[in-house]
C-alpha cells in the first residue's frame, strides 16, 4: 500500500492473474461501492451519531467519504439494492449526521 499515492498494488502476479480472469467478482463496482458506504450510514452506530458531534469524530476517514462521495458512484450505477438504502438514508435527513457533512463539502466548493 503506497500512501502518498494513495494506491493498492497487487504483490503476487498470481493475485493479478486470477482476478484478470474471473472480472465478475468485481462486476459493477460503482454500485458495489454505493451499497457499502449507504449500509454503513444506516448502520444502527452512524446513525447514533449526533449532527452536533465534535469535530473529531466528524472527521472519520470513512464517515465523511461515505457521507460525501456514496451519490457519486451511485450516479454511475444504481442497483436496486443501494436506491432501496439511499431512500432509507432520506428518511431520517434531518437528523442525520451525514448530512451535515455533505453540507458542509457543499459550502466548501460553493462560489462566494
């Protein structure tokens, strides 16, 4: 793992020749990726999460890019399954504290 490039490099050849040739194990990604941050922003402990809750925890690596990026790669692919947990997620909008984060992100990178 290279941190400074933000990369996963695959150490055996064997590892790369195998999912090269099996490419249904990661056959829709995008949507695969979506499910995964949408079921962790419903999860029972993201949602006991205040809006309100400190700055530390609102700068969880995970918690903020689900929170943030989970609508760019539904865009790309939408199954049925991350439509379903996305609708779940708005339900509960106003008192959930990804949405404070996804604001935030908003106002970040919106012209003065």
């Amino acid at each position: 793992m290279d941190k400074e490039a933000s990369t996963v490099r695959l150490t055996h050849i064997t590892l790369k020749e195998y999912l090269s040739s099996h490419p249904h194990i990661f056959g829709r990604p995008h949507s695969t990726i979506a499910q995964i941050r949408l079921t962790y922003l419903n999860s029972a402990l993201v949602k006991r999460i205040s809006p309100d809750a400190s700055p530390s925890v609102l700068d969880t690596p995970f918690l903020k890019y689900s929170s943030i990026y989970w609508g760019v790669h539904a865009e790309r692919e939408l199954s049925t399954r991350a439509k379903s947990l996305a609708l779940q997620l708005f339900q509960e909008y106003d008192r959930h504290v990804s949405i404070k984060l996804l604001l935030e992100q908003v106002d970040d990178i919106s012209p003065p």
